[in-house]
C-alpha cells in the first residue's frame, strides 16, 4: 500500500508538471468565459446589415416600417414589464416614456398585449382594446414616438435588447433613372448587404417581388423582411375583402398549448427555468464527464507506454509488484484528474457567486442545479467508476505497446463505445427513462454517461443501484484483467500481441514469454 | 553477513507457451561471492534472474533468496541492474534517485542524504537539479548502477552489467562489484562473455539451453578441464596445427590456447612450436572457461 502511494505520488507529481495538465485545469474556464462571452462580443461587434427596398406598390414598405416598429417596441415594452416584475433596478434606470407605457403593458391582458403594441406604432386600430386602455394611447405613443426618435444607439445597446433596428439598417434608393441598375452596383461594391424589390401588384400576387444578395448563407434579413411585407399584404387583403378585423384576427390565430409539469401531488405546475435547466444541466455533466475521463484515461496509456519505451520499467517492478505499479499509476492519474474536475467545480462556484449579479439574477437557476448533491455526487461517483473502467482497459493496452502507434490499433474497438454516449447525448435527454436509455444504462461502458445523462427523468431507484452494483463488479473485474495483462505486457518487447491472445491472457494462469524473440 | 545462502534454486522450471526458457536448473549461491551467470545468449539467463528477482514465478520447482526467503517478500534487500534498463527523462537525478530508494523502504530524509552522497562521490554532484534527459549515456549508466546501490543492498543481481558501458564505466562497474564483496555482500552478474567471469567471479554456473551445463567455484570448474597452455606469438597460425600432444586448438591470430593431450609434455610442444612461429609468451594453465563451456555443451546437449 505505501508502495502503491509513492507510485501514485509521483505519477501524480509527474503529471501536474506536465503542459496538458493546466491546459486540462484552464480550458475548461476559459471555455465557459469565452461562451459567454463571445457571442455577445460578437453581435455587438457585428454591424448592422444595410438594406434598401426598391417598393413599386406604392403602399407596402411604410406599412412595413410600422410593423417593424411594432416589433422593436413590443420587445422593449416586454423587457419593461420583465424588469417591472422582478423590480429591480434596472426598472428604475428606464426612460419614462418606456416606463409609462410599460406600466399599461403589464396592467392589461397578455392577448391585449399585442394589440396595445400595434396601437402604439399606429399599425392598425385600436379594435381590442379596452376603453380606458385606448384613451391612454395617443399620449403614450407620442411619448415612445419621440425617445424612439431621438435614442442614440449607445442608448438601445445598454438596454441589451434584441432590436431590429440594430440588426437591419434600411438605406434609401438612390434618385436615378434606373434605381435598380444602381441597387445592384451597390451590393457588389459591399455598400449593401442586399435590397428588395417589392411587386407593384403585390396584394394581387407577389410578381416581381426579388431578394438580391451576395451572400446566399445569411437567409435572416431576407425572412425577416418577407415575413413582414406578408403581414402588410395579408391586412390588406382583409380590408379589401371587408372581412371584419376581429374575424380576420381570429382566423389567423394559432393554437398555443401551454407547457405544464404535473407535481408529486399530481396537480399541474407551471414550468420555470429551473426545470427547463434541470432538463439541460445533465447534458453538460456529461460533456465533461467525458472529457475529464477521457483525458485522464487516455494520459495514464501514453505515459505507461512511455515508462515502457524508456525501459524504467524492469527495475521498478524489482522494487514493486506489476499490480502496485498499475494500482500506482491509476491513482495517481485519478488525484490528477479530480484536482482538475474540483478546480473546475470550484471555478463553477465562484463563477455562480459572481456572474447572476452581472446577469441580472435570471441565471441563477443552472447554479441550483450544480450544488444539488444528486448531481455532484453522482458525478463524482461516475467519473471515479468510468475513470476506473477506461483507465483499466487503455492501461492494459498501453502495457502491451511499445509505442503510441500500436496502441492506437487496439484502441480502437474502446474509442467507438466511448463516442456513442456523446452521440446519444440528445436522444437519452429528450427520453430519459426511455427504453434505449434503460438498455444503454446497463451496459458498464455506458453506465456513467448515460446515467449522468439520466439525472433530469431521474431514474428510478432500483436502476440506480442496479447499475452501481453492475458498475462495480466490472470495476472489479476489468482491474483484475488489466492486471493480468499488465503483469504480462508490461516487459513485453516487440510485436504487440493481438486482442484474442490478450483475452487469452485473462482466462489462463499459464505464462507467457513477454521478451519473445530476445535474450530470456 | 546475516545469512548464509544468498539463493538457492532448486529443480525450477519456467515454460513460455511451447517453449521452455528454463530446465530444471539448481544452483546454489552462497553469501558474500562473485558469482557469474554464464551461457550465450538465449540461454535462459534473464528468465533465471527474473524469477530470483520475483519478476517471474517458476512453474515448478522452488526459488528462495537471503537463506530460504521468498523473493517478493525480501524485494527491499535486493538491488537490481537489468540489461534493459532506462530513467525516467522528465524527472530531476536527484529526485529519480530519492524515489528509487523510497520505494526501497528507505524513508525520505535518508534516501535524499544517500543521493546527495552518491551522486558527490561519483562526481555527479552538480547533476543532483538537472533533468535525467540531460545526462549523457554514460552519465545516465552511472546513475542507473547508483539507483541499484541506494538501499545497500544484500544482494546484488547484474543482468549483463558490462555490455554497452564505455572502458570507464566498466572499470566502475568492477570495482563496485569487488567493493561488494569486500563488504560482505553477494553480488550475481549474467554475461555471455567468459573472459569478463573469469577476472572477477568466485563461483560461476554455465548454462545453456535452459539447462545448467556446469556449476561451481572458478577453480572447480576450470581445472575439471584438463590442461592447456596459452601462446602469444606472431607468424602464420596454420604453422601451428597438428602439434604433437595438442588435442585442440582454439587460435585467435596472436593468440591461442593449445588443449593439451592427457599425457602430452609440454616441453615437447614448445620445442615443437619453436621455428614455425615467433613465440611472445607460453604459458602453462587450465583451459580458459570458453573452452569448458563449448567441451560441455558439446557432451551435454541433447536438446
């Protein structure tokens, strides 16, 4: 035992000195610091997509600019009810016009929201809205009209919001005979992102109506705009139609069921974002589950290779047993391996501590998740078993092998099973106490991810044990082997032996020459 | 010297598969000896020396060491060089040295103190804080001989100490192999070289084929071989055959060993010798332990 521990100590020591080991400590944060925040760095640094509408129908492109108002204001005024609900502070730093029409937003009804929306950017009417609502709105939306005239960008990113006017700015036509020679020099020469020429007898038929771009990959601009001008042409048809508006609206009205969870109680609950996390946070385990005992697996099979090609490995084992130096090297890669996943935890822990006061406290909820012990120890437990079950295979691989090459042959037939839970990943979530997800759990390759990946259903109790106990017998059982073929391979020299003979190995008790072809 | 037999085989065999790397071979080493594993290569001489060193487990017959000991058990009283031998390249002299002797059971402050010791004695003193990698071959020789004397071994087992080592080196190797003795330990080596056995070993085992072919002290073993006489000369070797009382003749060009007949005079030999080549030196003694070896296992083999 106190051999086991110099040989793991050292292995360990070996190891933390190595270059991969704080790549292995530091990626994992900077991952998450630049998901965070690139994205974000990203859209704000992406300007906004010039367009220009070539508009030959007389009608559509103001009416679709109001929509587009519409939009931006339906966004914000959501944002403003948002932060009146959480009443935070961020209320509070609104500009009054927002506010005050926020204050009416929340006050009324969700399907008077969007009427109140398109009274405000005078789209249409104000057919749905309540009396009282509808005198407030000509004061309202004066008071929007002017902040949304004068507002500088700066302003609008503060509020970080998903503007259109910050995405699409809309250029004008130049004033030539031939407008769309002109549009089009435009676009080749960059000056545009793409314009749009919008049919003269669009309510009719949408003839003559063209995107033209350079870009055929960015589809957003040309979706957005288009489902927009549908919208003006739909209205107009109904107007022409002398269908009554209500009627219209109400023809056009989808069906929105509302997602519900049922309790323990049994009656209905509605879902937050908690469960919604809870349902995504086991994917993310898993992902680094993976990770974590893949590297450490694969780092004890190179460095076993190494020890073998450098020949230190004869006066060791004049020193310790074939089995405390496999124990050894397993132990020392695992404390190498949990040194990384626990600085990765408490990166996590300081990371939840600080960022929900920089996002607002919306979320929170991923954080939750991370401290509940289910998922903590089971983490811990099944990156401990799984590191054990890979490490004992690639470990015994990496003893017959002479060099990385080799290895990578007989590795092959773990890699494949190794890829599978991370291809299973989405599947398993969506089902998780699913009939492939129940099968997979009970294969010991598979168990720890696709029990990790479980965690949201969660599984019943009787499979986790089930699976725990099977996970531990093929601990038990793939040391032993790994044992055995380690004791063999490890002074082998030469050709590597093929998996069958490896396998053969396990089951006798008879010797095998490990120096075939040399002095014995 | 707290024992009295330093290994004992008896009967051991060890099979690999079909083939058997070692026949029934018994030997018996007694404390504070130089004793000399010989035979070509192939013969059996690393398995024997694995199995000792408890790296291998005999399929029959019993191994023990330090008077009747299970080698597994007693692994921290034995040092051992095997023919392959590395370092690990990332690790610093002194610290590689510390962990050897660790896993010796020596406890930390001590195996430190040993490495600085050694490593200032054998002129590696300002290696102590390099990496291995940095070593040059012979350095790294040095420091692998080191790591197999940390822990003061009883027993020292030698697997083809010589082979590879530049002639300073070697001169180490065997004044570190005497040394031992002198100090009342026992050391093994296995060479396939017979002369480098013949200048240092007390008791010598000739194996062959997995088989002892002959064992016992140098003398023993050397004088069972009748008598010969060594030539140094210069001149046409082919002068030299067909002597009368000469039964064989193993020439090396400026030198030969002349296997003389029971009852040859070595006079008349000589006299015989006279005139066909320059005679350097002749000298009477018992055949070299080549010769016995090729005798003996060219009566002994019936593999």
């Amino acid at each position: 035992m106190r051999k086991i521990g110099l040989v793991a100590w050292r292995e360990y020591m070996d190891n933390v000195r190595t270059k991969g080991f704080w790549i292995g400590i530091l990626a994992f944060p900077l991952i998450i610091v630049l998901s965070a925040t690139v994205p974000i760095l990203l859209t704000k640094a992406k300007e906004a997509r010039n367009y220009a509408v070539l508009d030959h129908s007389g009608f559509a492109l103001a009416e679709v600019e109001k929509r587009i108002l519409a939009d931006d204001l339906g966004v914000v005024l959501e944002a403003a009810a948002q932060r009146y609900r959480d009443g935070s502070q961020a209320w509070d730093r609104l500009p009054s016009p927002v506010k005050a029409a926020g204050r009416v937003y929340v006050s009324i009804a969700e399907a008077e929201r969007q009427a109140l929306i398109a009274a405000l950017a005078v789209v249409e009417a104000d057919a749905y809205l309540a009396d009282e609502v509808a005198v407030q709105v000509p004061e309202l939306a004066a008071g929007l009209a002017e902040w949304w005239r004068q507002v500088s960008a700066e302003e609008l990113d503060a509020l970080d919001l998903e503007l259109s006017r910050s995405r699409y700015a809309r250029v004008a036509v130049p004033d030539v005979p031939d407008p769309q020679a002109a549009l089009s020099q435009m676009v080749n020469d960059g000056e545009l992102f793409a314009y749009f020429v919008i049919g003269a007898d669009i309510v009719e038929r949408d003839e003559g109506c063209k995107y033209v771009s350079l870009n055929l990959t960015d589809q957003d601009l040309r979706g957005w705009f288009a489902r927009r001008v549908s919208q003006v042409v739909r209205a107009r048809r109904i107007e022409r139609e002398g269908i009554d508006l209500k009627v219209a609206g109400w023809l056009q009205e989808s069906v929105l069921f509302k997602a519900r969870k049922v309790d323990k109680r049994g009656s209905q609950v509605e879902i937050s974002s908690v469960d919604t996390a809870r349902q995504w946070a086991p994917m993310v385990f898993v992902y680094l589950l993976w990770v974590a005992i893949f590297t450490n697996s694969q780092a004890l099979l190179t460095n076993t290779i190494e020890e073998k090609s450098t020949r230190v490995i004869e006066v060791l084992l004049s020193s310790v047993s074939p089995f405390e130096l496999m124990a050894g090297k397993i132990a020392g890669m695992a404390a190498s391996g949990l040194t990384v996943v626990g600085t990765w935890a408490i990166c996590i822990g300081i990371g939840l501590a600080v960022v929900p006061g920089m996002l607002g406290g919306k979320d929170a909820s991923f954080g939750g998740i991370i401290v509940d012990p289910l998922y903590l120890l089971s983490f811990l437990f099944y990156f401990l078993s799984g590191y054990l079950l890979y490490a004992s295979l690639l470990v015994g691989i990496g003893s017959v092998c002479n060099s990385l090459k080799e290895a990578q042959n007989l590795m092959l037939p773990i890699l494949i099973p190794l890829m599978l839970p991370l291809m299973a990943m989405v599947l398993v979530s969506q089902d998780p106490n699913g009939t492939f997800a129940r099968v997979m759990s009970f294969i010991p390759l598979f168990t720890p991810f696709v029990m990790m990946n479980r965690a949201a259903g969660p599984p019943p109790l009787w499979e986790y044990l089930a699976t725990t106990v099977l996970m531990v017998v093929s601990v038990y059982l793939a040391v032993r082997g790994a044992g055995k073929v380690f004791r063999i391979g490890i002074l082998m020299t030469g050709k590597p032996p093929r998996l069958r003979e490896i396998v053969r190995w396990m089951v006798l008790k008879e010797g095998v020459n490990p120096s075939e072809g040399e002095g014995v | 010297m707290n024992y009295s037999t330093a290994v004992q085989l008896d009967k051991v065999w060890k099979r690999f598969g079909a083939v058997e790397a070692v026949r029934g071979v018994s030997l018996h080493v007694p404390a504070g000896c130089i004793y000399g594993l010989l035979g070509p290569n192939g013969a059996g001489k690393t398995t024997i020396i694995r199995m000792i060193m408890s790296i291998f487990f005999a399929d029959e017959g019993q191994v023990s060491v330090l008077d009747g000991q299970d080698a597994a058990a007693v692994k921290d009283r034995l040092g051992y060089l095997p023919e392959e031998k590395g370092l690990y390249k990332k690790m610093k002299v002194g610290e590689l040295m510390t962990y050897f002797a660790r896993l010796k059971g020596i406890e930390d402050r001590e195996a430190r103190r040993r490495a600085d010791e050694l490593l200032q004695r054998y002129g590696l003193g300002e290696w102590r804080e390099r990496r291995c990698e940095a070593l040059s071959k012979g350095m790294g020789q040095k420091v692998q001989l080191l790591i197999t004397l940390i822990h003061e071994p009883d027993l020292v087992i030698l697997d083809e100490p010589f082979s590879g080592l530049d002639p300073v080196n070697r001169d180490l190797m065997r004044d570190v192999i005497l040394q031992m003795r002198r100090d009342g330990k026992t050391v093994i080596f296995s060479t396939h070289i017979m002369e480098q056995a013949e200048q240092v070993c007390d008791y010598v085992a000739l194996i062959n084929k997995g088989k002892k072919v002959l064992d016992g002290s140098l003398s023993e073993v050397r004088s069972s071989g009748g008598r010969a006489a060594v030539l140094d000369y210069d001149g046409d070797g082919h002068l030299l055959r067909d002597l009368p009382g000469v039964a064989k003749i193993n020439d090396s060009g400026k030198q030969a060993e002349l296997l003389l007949q029971e009852d040859a005079d070595a006079q008349q030999v000589l006299a015989a010798i006279l005139g066909k080549v320059q005679i350097r030196r002749f000298d009477l003694r018992e055949p070299s332990l080549h010769e016995i070896f090729i005798r003996a296992v060219g009566g002994a083999d019936d593999a």
